[in-house]
C-alpha cells in the first residue's frame, strides 16, 4: 500500500499516515543538537531494554493525566512503535491455534502481528457504539479453547473509527475479569478527539491488572522515531514481555528516545503542536463529510467518527475489491472492508482515511471516487 | 548485566560496549539538522519496510567493496540492530523442536533469538581456528531432523575473539552447499580487524544464494541509532523476510536511517572514525594482553584476537560463576563463559570485553582479576 500511495499523482485515503506537513522538523533538528550537547554519548549507546528513565517517566505522567488513574515509570516498557508491542504481545501469549479475541472489524496490522504465531480468531459483534457486550459474553462462554486475550481499540478504531460507549466500557472490563481474560487496549488515537467528551480508559476501569495499554507517539509527533510505548501493570507479564523485547531487539534506539523526550517536554510548544493536528485532522474530516454528502449517490452510508483519522462507509451492494480497481484507474484508493474482517465475509466496506491528505485533494479525490461508485453501478 | 555495568565504580569487561567516547556526538546531532533540512518530513514519516533507498545503496556499496562481491541494494534489508536481524530469521525459519547448528561456544543474544522459537541446537566442534569443518560434516550426516541452518560469526566472534581460518571457510560453504544448508553469516565486528590479512566472506565463497548476511553499524557509528541490515540473496527469503519485518515493527526508524547515511555518506570522516575505533581498540587489546601477562598465576590462558572487541581465558580448574562472585566484591565483572555453550558443560572460561574501558581501567581491572583467581585458588 505504501509503494502505491507513494506515487505522487494518487490521491489516497488508503494509508494510515499522519499529515507530514504539520511534523515538528525544525524542532526534531534542534532537539537532536540539545540531545547531544546534554546527554552526549550517553544517548548513542546501547541501554536498558525497558526504555530510558527519562521516556518512562514521560510517559507514566502523561498517561496518569490523560487516563486518570496512577501509571509508575516502571510499568512503562518504549517499544519501536506500537506494532512492536503487539508483535511482543503476541510472542509471549500465543501459541500455535490459540485463540484472540477481535472487534469485528478489526485492525489489520495486529491480525498480522498475531498470525505470525499461528493465532485462530474468536470475533464480536460490533456496531456504531463498539464492542456489543452480549455478544462478548456469549463468546466466552462457548470458546474452546478459550482466549488468551480481548485486543481492542477503544477510540476512533481502525478501521471504522468508531467509538466504544461509556456504559460498555465499564461492562466489558466487568466481563473480562469475571472470565479472568487480560484486555490489550490500543490506544494510538485517544488523544486525537475533535469534540465530545473523553471517555475513561479500559486500563482505569479494570480493578484487577488485566489491562495492557498501548499508546504511541506516531500520531502525535512522528512516526518515522519509533517510539510507542506498553504500560504493563501485571509484574510478571511485563517481565515476560520485556525478556521478549531482549530477544527481539535489545531495545528501542536511545537516539530516537531522547529526541522524542526533548521535544515532547518543551511542555507549551508540544501541546499547541498535538492541538494543531487534532484542528487540521477535525477540518478534514468535515470536508470529507461535506464531500461525501455532496458527491455520493443513494446506497453509499458512511459514519461521522469523533476523532482519529479514519471513517468507514458501506456501498450496499458492492464488492469494494471490485471498485478499487476502477478507482486506481481514476488515481484515488481507500482499503477495501474486508481485509478488517477476520472471516472475509463483509464485502461492501470502505475505510477513508482523512489525515494525510489536504482540504482540496480530500474534495477531488472524494468526488473521483462518487464517480467510481457510480460508474460500478451501472 | 547492563544493570550491573552502569554502576559507576565497577570495572566492567562483562558487556558488549562500544568505546563511548569514540561516538561523533556533535557530528551526529549536525547530522540531524541537515537531514531535517534536506529531507524534512519524509525522514519523520513512515517508511516501506525495507529501509530507505539512500541506506540500502549504502550497505550495498559497501559490502561489495569490503568483501569482494557484488550486492545489489533490492538484497539489503535494513534492520533495527542485528539482534532484529536474527530474531526475524528465526521467525521465519524455526519451529519449535527444528535444530540450529552452533558454533560452541556461541553468540549468547543470537542463542536467546531463536530460544524464542524453542530452537533446540547441533553444536560444533571449534578451536582456535573457528569450526573445525569435519565435526561439522559429521553431525549434519547424522542430524535428525535435519537443521534449519547454521549460525556462525566467522570473524572475532562473540564470545573468544576467535577468526574462522581461510581454508575453513571455503570448506564450510561446501559442505553447506553439498547438504543445502543456509549459513546464517553474522560479521558485527568484521570492519574492526587490528592485524593479519582480510579474510573472504561466506557470503563471497558461496555459489548458491545460500548465505544470509548480518551487518551493523553498530560497532562502525552507534549502538542508540539501531541500523542494522541483512543482505539476503534468496528472493523468497527475503519476501518472507521483509513479511515477517512488517508485522514484527513495520520498520526501522526513518529518522535514524536518515541520519546514519548522512553522517556516513561524508566518505573521509568516516573512515578516520572508523580508522579511529580500529586503533583505540588494537591499543586496549594490547594493555589487556599485557596485564594479563603480567598479573596472572599460572593454569590462566587466554588468546589473542586479531580484531573486535572480546578475548577469551580460561582458568584451570575454576568455576568462572563463582569467580565472578569474588570479582563483583572486587568491582570488576565478565561474562562467564558457560553462558555460551549451549549444553551449560564448559565451566572454566571467560569472555573479557576490551573496547568499553580505558587503558588504565583495563589495567586496575585485569589487576582485580588476577587477585581473585588467586583468591579463588586457596
């Protein structure tokens, strides 16, 4: 996807890629000379695999505010990016044919992390309010084997950019820990909310330590650093997992750490910069929306996501396979549904990603793609 | 063992360390201005899995230069630090029960790779000369079930210093290639030779696409930036690679691609860094070799690397595990050497690390030592 979006002619709403425009780069520059001129050496050799104590800590505040609830630095393992965490995630619970619990749909790049350990997959119903909790019930009292773990993306999901409700938050971690099943909460958009009111976090709802929390700076610096994070409660999980990490990288790169770290503590300039994102990414999805009412023929239905970079949209009636090839033709591309789906078996989904892409391209390529779904339906 | 090496007053010859000191701490941050200025966001953003072009052509060029064979930039495959490298070829190649072929002793952190795998091993024969290539031949006629590949660093290896012999090499590769079985080729410490002739590479002697090489800079720049890369003839090797990759981390940081290439794409300053760590090295070697000389009893022996980072001594008689316990008391560290040996059977070597510490600690440090393994003999 990323070798097709790459050309400069296409207009895509295909990646999952941050608007480059608003990355700090002056400042990554800057912070990259102080670095060194502070930490020198130190910051260029090999380090503790937890991360480094400054990041830890970092992050342990940043997310005790966000998520109202105490994080200690060292529960904090700094992965190379939020896909690390769930690949790590993946090696120390799964083995071949075990079960992991999905939104259906759910994000793509973790089903692949967990196929690389030959994991099998249990889904829930979902709809515009996330997970149904009936339906997660009804999967754990059937499930043979039953799961290792619940993976779930809370806030404006990839790829619907759905939103799991207040109510069902608190009656999903109640019917993990009745069932003893450990949640892994992936949370690379929470801090990306354009209006409504934050919802509490599945890891400050649970009583036990059931809940992994994975949150990351990609979407709200750069993902080109590398640096996400895993807060770990439970002692001897975060011990296997940080074995793991030993085994599969040594650690997260200290150059890119500190970087992160010294621009991400010029407290002002970092928070008018998260707030510029969330401003330019609001915008563009109102265009989107705008778009979408305008150019698209009865039959197309699309939801209005609180925040994040995605929405998705159903075309009643068509393959989505099918019309991506007319649009590539036409120079604009989406992710066709079913990729999300486990089973294969949903065919008419979209996901739109409206991040990456400006105001203008949003409205031209929106209205090449009205005209593909017209031309698909004749 | 990081842990225990940062205590200021420890003398530690335990890890792997560079020499910090030696790092272009103001280049590097220079590095990260122009590569913000040059490249701008796209050094922030996502990348394709494989590594940016500029890093890729790099390696390439310079591999082809150093041993003597022509790779093309589509083989590389940039890494985050080499212990990436191993894991995702043990990700790909081992289920659990398949057997590696070991040097013996052999590479701790590529033993704890493909331990994640439940790898069991076929250890090797070795002396002073690297693999001896008729035990080889004889345990893969009588291998069952027949191994996945073998793992070797044929120069200065981790952990005796030792350099695989060059009439070795060429029958290592044909026995490899009379059974199809890959080598997986792991050369950190290649550019770092301090005396005696270049050896050819595996990767050069093979006819087939059947080696597998690992490269770092590591060792060349900076351990904190985490480049890496594999070169990987076999074409779907390498897809299967480059698959596993995606779903492990999607990619190395771009930033730290980015700024690695720029830092050694400035030809002159780079070879007299390089030059600089071969030097300071060759210099620590000697300080060692001579305390030892100097200070220690007899039933000590040890070798004498023509390059790297290690030596290995043994001590008569002496369990280096309760050795190190006296040396702790005494501030100065090792790595014991049963570590390395995966049947835990050999129990009286040692690994000395010699490019972390100053020529006067490695002095007061082999002192200590030497005082223990008299203590130790009483």
């Amino acid at each position: 996807m990323l070798k097709v979006t790459q050309q400069p002619d296409v207009i895509s709403f295909g990646g999952g890629l941050p608007a480059p425009e608003l990355f700090p780069t002056r400042e990554i520059g800057q912070a990259s000379v102080e670095v060194m001129e502070e930490y020198g050496a130190a910051a260029l050799q090999y380090g503790v695999t937890e991360g480094i104590p400054e990041m830890r800590t970092w992050v342990a505040e940043r997310l005790s505010t966000r998520l109202h609830k105490l994080f200690d630095p060292a529960e904090i393992l700094i992965v190379n990016g939020s896909q690390q965490g769930l690949d790590l995630i993946g090696k120390i619970f799964l083995d071949p044919g075990d079960h992991v619990v999905l939104e259906n749909p759910s994000y793509l790049g973790a089903i692949q992390a967990f196929d690389a350990y030959q994991a099998r997959y249990l889904t829930v119903e979902t709809d515009e309010d996330g997970i149904v909790p009936a339906s997660l019930e009804r999967v754990l009292e059937h499930a043979d084997p039953f799961p290792k773990f619940l993976y779930s993306v809370p806030n404006f999901q990839n790829p619907t950019g759905r939103t799991l409700a207040a109510d069902r938050r608190e009656a999903i971690v109640r019917i993990c820990e009745r069932f003893e099943l450990p949640i892994v909460e992936d949370d690379p958009y929470g801090e990306l909310r354009f209006e409504g009111e934050e919802l509490p976090s599945l890891a400050s709802l649970a009583t036990s330590g059931c809940v992994i929390y994975s949150g990351t700076g990609s979407k709200i610096m750069a993902p080109g650093l590398r640096v996400a994070w895993l807060a770990i409660p439970d002692h001897e999980v975060r011990e296997k997992i940080a074995l793991a990490k030993q085994g599969t990288d040594l650690q997260t790169g200290s150059l890119a750490q500190y970087v992160f770290h010294r621009y991400a503590s010029k407290r002002d300039a970092f928070e008018a910069h998260v707030d510029r994102i969330i401003e330019t990414y609001a915008q563009r999805r109102d265009v989107m929306l705008q778009t979408l009412e305008a150019t698209m023929p009865a039959g197309v239905r699309w939801n209005r996501p609180q925040g994040g970079m995605f929405l998705w949209a159903s075309v009643d009636g068509v393959d989505t396979i099918e019309l991506l090839k007319l649009c590539a033709a036409q120079k604009v591309v989406f992710v066709p549904g079913v990729s999300f789906f486990p089973a294969r078996d949903v065919h008419d989904g979209m996901r739109l990603n409206f991040s990456n892409a400006s105001e203008e391209k949003i409205q031209e390529g929106i209205a090449r793609l009205a005209a593909a779904v017209r031309a698909s339906k004749n």
